[in-house]
C-alpha cells in the first residue's frame, strides 16, 4: 500500500534498522480475530473454530465470523481486532463495579466489559457520535446483558453531572489511526504531519473529564489505535505530570508485545510499564494501552442530585402497565423477571433501571437501561432486546425452530407451525440458542424481529 512519505520518514527517524520491517508489514495479511460471549448458555457451543486461542485474551480466538450466521445474530461471538481486544482484558472488569467506556463506539471494548461483569455492578458507554452511539446500543443490546446505560454525551457533561463515581474508566481515545492503515487504506487519507499533535490536544480534554469522573483509587485505562508517540507515550507523561496522584501500573506482557518507550517521550523509565502492539511483532493491528491508578482513598459513590428538563420517564408505571408486564413476565418465566421498584417508563417504553443507578435528567440517553418492551393499546410487546437477554433454561414458554426456519424469520417472515402450544408469546430458539420473540396465533408464529436489522 502507499504510505504518506512523511509517515515514512517519520518511523524510519524513529524505528530505525526496524523501520523497513515495520513499514513492510503494511502489505501483510489482516489477522481476523473474534471473541465468545460467556453470558450465553453453552456460549462455546458455536459454528466456528476454536481450535486456534489468542493467549492475550480469555474469551478470544483467531478466525473470522459472518455477520449473518446465527452465532453472531444471537450474540454468541463478536468479531473484533486481536489487538484491541486486549484493552479491556487490561480493565479487568469484575462484576459489581462502576465503569465507564467514555468513547466507546462501536462497542466491542464495551460487550467485553459487560460481559465481564455477569450483569452485576453497572457499565456507563457513552459516544459523543450519535449514530455512532445508536451502533454501540445495537451491538450491547445483542450481547444479552442487563447492567448498562448508553448515553450520547460529551466527557464535559458527563463530568459536570457525576463527578467521581465510576471503579474504572476506559478511554479509547479518537486518534490519528495510524495501526488501522492495513486494515483501511482509506485511513491514511486524512492523515498529515500536523495531525497527530492535533489528535492529542482532542484527547487531553477527554482525559481532564475522564479524571473528573474517577474515583480516588479507581483505574484508568488509556488507549489508542496509533504508533504517534504524541498521542501515545507524550500523553501518558503529560497525565503523570499534571496529575500527582496519577501513578502508572504493570501491564502483562504476552509474546510480540512492545513495551512503552520512553526516549519517545520525557524519559520517565514508569512509560515502559505501557504497551506497544506493532503490526511486524503482533498478530493484530496497531495499539497502545496504558493502565494508570488515581491513588487516595476510595469513597462512597455520590451521585448528583440536581434536576433538570431533559427527557425523563413521565412518572411511574400505572396499575394497569404493572399489571401488563407482571402477567407477561408470569406468563413466560413463571415470576416476576425484575422488581418493580426497578423499571423504569420513558413515554411508553419500559426499561430496567434501577434507582440506585446515577441520575440521567441532565443528560442524552439513547439507553437508560435494559429495554424491555412497549406498551400499546391494553397490551405490553417485549422487546427484541429482552429475548437476547434471557436464558433459554429460565424461560417457559420456548419454540425451537430449524436453521432455515431462523433464516427465514430474520429476513422478516412468518412462519408456520404445528405445534399444539397455546398462543401468545414465545422466546424463539434455534440450535438452543434464543434469538428472537414470537407471537403465536394458531398455525403461525408472526414476526416481532426488527425491521432495521433484517436479512435482505
């Protein structure tokens, strides 16, 4: 491929004799990688491969997925670069933490995150994009957790709002995309000498927020998909410069990692203890990862208390919606799926939300928490996210349905059927994996699967 000249010379000045391996590397193969959902039942009962391990990542392996195959449908895999993989893996999520992605689009570090926390504790992704946000929403819906908010905020805002709250942060910084050149050409068409100085002041404000937010004792995980040292090593050591309380941590270093440099920076001898991923040593694309700790005492979460005029729920389920949704839930799992004290009415869409979750008045939201479903005339119509929340073994009412029956329902088809089951709705299965609602009247199972995410 061709490369910008004064990226050339650029790498050359710095990798010196490695430079011509690492520009070579450019014109190498693309490493596909993708990773398994553990909050699906038998999650490694999937089509695909898992014969080759990437030892870096507890859930990932080597091999490409289809978007269209039901694994991927269903949530059971996720692909995602081998590399950026192993930004939350650093995070170490645990279940009852407060984090947040703050620049979290498209959503891969944030189903890891989720998926790491067994739905206990609560994961904060926010996108400043807001159709980049509306992606990340889809891409956690189909990861089948129940614990996260996904917002479409600026750091300002959210700092502004919450202050420190959140256990651990993670921003995957917007950068200059130099590790993305060989997997997207196009990328290096945007990019110029000046771009990355300008890249890194773009991410010393997101980090100034990102600070605010954190808790005293909380983790901070930066990250890039850059070689620039100015948004890399030089940003890490302008943090320990300005923050005293800022000190950086150990990474595990796993074959074909690259410690942080220091020459590239001020010399502090701490920026060895960062990761480089580069293409000529690594099987992914191109990273930088930092895990830095914000030392004191951690302190009860306090959350603001200040009301405003955003969009809110318009008050509390009514009797009879409570009464909707407790039949339905009874109906299908045989109790209430969740307390009622946790759901939450934003005009007529129900959501799981409990109070103790930081307040949303001030803020954009597109998720305020699990969608559960609609309410419409005398009714209540789960959501397509519910279905991929839910468990096939704790659910009463299941259909199983054949592979070319899954594929005909997600191009939007109804479907027949001769059971002799009563009608109403059902979680839909197929190789016992549940992947949609359905309602069955009489011989048919209509069709409830969203219409923007329909096989065509």
């Amino acid at each position: 491929m061709e490369l910008p000249k004064d990226f050339i010379s650029k790498y050359q000045r710095l990798l010196a004799t490695e430079a011509e391996e690492f520009l070579a590397a450019f014109d190498g193969p693309v490493e596909k990688g993708f990773r398994l959902n553990p909050l699906k039942e038998n999650y490694q009962a999937v089509a695909y491969s898992l014969a080759k391990k990437a030892p870096h990542v507890k859930t990932g392996y080597y091999g490409e997925v289809s978007g269209r195959s039901l694994d991927h449908q269903a949530g059971y895999v996720y692909s995602q670069d081998l590399s950026a993989m192993y930004v939350a893996e650093v995070a170490d999520a645990k279940p009852g933490e407060w984090i947040l992605d703050l620049c979290a689009a498209p959503g891969g570090k944030s189903t890891q995150l989720v998926e790491a926390m067994a739905n206990q504790g609560l994961l904060v992704a926010n996108e400043i994009n807001k159709k980049r946000a509306a992606i990340l929403a889809e891409n956690l819906e189909r990861s089948g957790a129940s614990n996260y908010i996904v917002l479409n905020e600026s750091p300002q805002n959210l700092a502004k709002n919450w202050g420190p709250i959140f256990d651990k942060i993670i921003v995957d910084a917007p950068c200059s995309g130099e590790g993305m050149f060989r997997k997207d050409h196009q990328a290096t068409s945007y990019w110029d000498k000046d771009y990355p100085a300008e890249c890194a002041k773009r991410q010393k404000e997101i980090l100034k927020s990102a600070l605010e937010l954190l808790k005293p004792g909380g983790k901070l995980i930066y990250s890039t998909c850059t070689f620039a040292p100015e948004e890399d090593e030089q940003i890490v050591a302008w943090l320990l410069a300005e923050y005293p309380d800022l000190r950086v941590l150990p990474i595990k270093q796993y074959p074909g990692m690259d410690q942080g440099r220091p020459d590239w920076a001020d010399g502090n001898p701490d920026l060895e203890k960062t990761i480089r991923l580069f293409p000529h040593h690594f099987k992914g694309e191109g990273h930088f990862v930092a895990l830095l700790e914000k030392v004191g005492q951690a302190v009860p979460k306090k959350v603001s208390k200040k009301k405003g005029k955003a969009k809110q729920a318009k008050g509390n389920l009514s009797l009879e919606q409570l009464e909707l949704w407790q039949a339905f839930s009874q109906e299908l799992v045989g109790t209430d799926l969740f307390a009622s004290a946790d759901l939450k009415l934003v005009g007529d869409y129900l959501y799981y939300s409990p109070k103790t979750w930081p307040r949303l008045a001030n803020l954009r939201y597109l998720r305020p928490g699990l969608l559960l479903g609609v309410f419409k005339k005398k009714r209540f119509e789960p959501s397509y996210t519910l279905a991929l929340a839910l468990k096939p073994s704790q659910v009463k009412r299941v259909l199983a349905v054949s592979e070319s029956e899954w594929e005909n329902y997600v191009k939007g088809n109804v479907l027949t059927t001769t059971s002799s089951q009563q009608n109403g709705w059902y979680l839909l299965t197929c190789q016992q994996k549940g992947f949609a609602f359905g309602k069955k009247v009489n011989q048919q199972i209509k069709n409830f699967f969203p219409k923007a995410l329909r096989f065509y």
